[in-house]
C-alpha cells in the first residue's frame, strides 16, 4: 500500500509512526506548509517532500493518504484524493463546518472509497472489555468528561478556528457518548468563564446534557482551566464501570462483582486504529473501521450543536 500523509504535525508523525510497522505500507510522499517539518518527517522514510496537495495528488501513485491537518485547514484534500479514488483516514474534527463534512462525504460516497475517522478512542481496549463486560445490558446514564487545560495549539485557542474545546477536544467523548448511547435527540448545554482566560477566546468551562433517540441520558463537561484527565462513566442493568483514559484503567461493579481492569502496552489504541485502517485498504473490507467519516461527520454535529445550545441558552434538536 503506498500512502501519502498531509500534515507532518505532532498527529501526523504519531499516525506515521504506527504505519511504519506495516511492512506492505510505504509512505511514499509527505506534505506540510512547512516545508523543513516536511522534510524531517520524509527524509527518514525516502518519501517526497511537498508543500502543497495540489501537486502531490498529480505526481504520486497512491492507494491511500492521511490527512492529518487542523479542522479549519481542510479545503479540498479529502474532496481530491477521494476523486482520485483513494482511501482516506482523516484525522478528526473530520471538517469545521456541518456543510463542509457533507460536501466531502458526497465526495466519498460518489466514488466508493473506505474512509475512517481519528476517533482512536473507539479502539482502546477499555472500550473493548467494556463493551464485552455490558454485553446486551442496557445503558440507562452515561456520563463524560474532558478537562485537559487550555488547548496547546495557537490555533486551538481561537474558537473561529478550532471550534472551541468541545469540537477539537472534547469530541473523543461526545464520539464515545454516541458510541455506547446510540445517536441523540435533543442537546442542552451551558458554558462559564468565572476564571476569565485570556488566552482562549471561548468558555473556559462548559457543561452539556443530551436525551438520546433509545432513551438513555448523557452528559460531558468540558474544563480548560486545569488539566485533570478524561472519564467515561456507565450506568445501566446491575453494572457501574468507569472508563478512565488518562490513567488507562477500567474499575466499577457488575452483578455486585468488582471489575479491575488495566490493558498493557502503551499507544496502544493508535496502533489499532492505524491496523483497522491498513486491513480495510488492503482487504477491501470497511468493517474493520469503528468510525468511517460518515459517523465522524455526525460526532461533528453533536458537538456543534453543544455549541450552539450554549450561545443560545436554548434546547438544540438533532436529525
């Protein structure tokens, strides 16, 4: 498989990475504005070095490219290489805009190329013996958090850009949220700048509650004024468990039996998620995926919506 990778930041190398363990994957070209990050992250692997897309789709012979660049920055990477009938792993937020995720998912639905998303967290392993400890059980209350500090990108700091805390980081909840609890119905959410951070342009604080269409009650709270860790939580039919992703263990109750559970190995759900990626491309088979850019693209709405019920102050209903 010969894959190209848009964007040589801190993700990109860290996908990069994992694809170096393939055998049959060659990065064969590189592609970031900057051009001495480019050639950094190229060199190793003899990959070519590009500072635009344009002329990296008409130059190179690819079955695969990652694109691994801020939201804001996606213009028409997706849209091209999916033309040119290529597989595509786009790092999330998949797009800034609802409109723009859909421009791009007709995209790939018109020429039939396997997409995933960067929603790792889908493919840790707390999330696996979670899923296999619940069974069929059902899911009454899940509750989430993400309180990882103010956003370390520039970038990230500007709401117009990032989309603020819940699009660009607390979207690996919302995504698990929906994950377990199946897709929501009505969103209300409330954010707060008591500390007033000047650095963001964006509560510093949020807190959001969504009705699901089955029934279930979620809520995730969003905190950029210390850096605490992230939690998924599971209420449902005998069972209590608590996914904590921070310190990667897996602890509650189910049946009054007491669950304890720590995975090895580190980047470990990174190495999985790049391994669905490689056996779907190169098997033809898009259900080693756990979040294609379809379901990407409606993790985006929830967490747009998050947004919108707070500048509101009103009750935000979904499709």
């Amino acid at each position: 498989m010969d894959l190209a990778c848009i964007g040589a930041g801190v993700m990109g190398q860290r996908l990069l990475e994992q694809f170096d363990t393939h055998d049959d994957v060659t990065v064969t070209a590189v592609c970031d504005l900057d051009e001495s990050t480019a050639r950094t992250v190229a060199e190793p692997r003899d990959a070519s070095v590009y500072t635009a897309y344009e002329p990296l789709y008409r130059n190179e012979r690819l079955d695969a490219v990652v694109i691994a660049i801020p939201s804001f920055a996606h213009t028409e990477q997706a849209i091209m290489g999916a033309e040119q009938g290529l597989d595509l792993l786009v790092e999330k937020p998949v797009a800034r805009t609802n409109e723009r995720a859909r421009t791009v998912q007709a995209a790939i639905e018109e020429n039939g190329v396997i997409s995933q998303s960067g929603y790792l967290s889908r493919y840790s392993s707390l999330v696996d013996r979670a899923e296999e400890l619940i069974a069929d059980r059902t899911i009454a209350l899940i509750d989430g958090r993400y309180w990882g500090g103010v956003p370390g990108r520039e970038w990230g700091r500007q709401k117009a850009k990032s989309g603020g805390s819940n699009v660009q980081l607390t979207t690996h909840i919302f995504d698990l949220i929906r994950y377990f609890g199946g897709e929501v119905r009505t969103v209300t959410a409330f954010g707060g700048s008591r500390v007033d951070l000047e650095s963001i342009d964006f509560e510093d604080v949020n807190s959001t509650t969504m009705k699901h269409e089955n029934g279930v009650v979620s809520h995730v709270s969003t905190n950029c004024v210390t850096p605490v860790g992230r939690k998924l939580e599971l209420v449902g039919d005998e069972f209590y468990l608590e996914l904590d992703f921070t310190h990667r263990t897996l602890t509650g109750t189910v049946d009054d039996e007491r669950i304890e559970y720590e995975p090895d190995g580190s980047n470990g759900a990174l190495r999985r998620e790049v391994d669905a990626f490689v056996a779907a491309v190169t098997e033809r088979d898009d259900s080693y995926v756990r979040s294609d850019y379809a379901d990407a693209a409606r993790t985006l709405e929830l967490t747009l919506a998050a947004n919108e019920a707070i500048e509101t102050g009103e009750p935000v209903s979904l499709s």
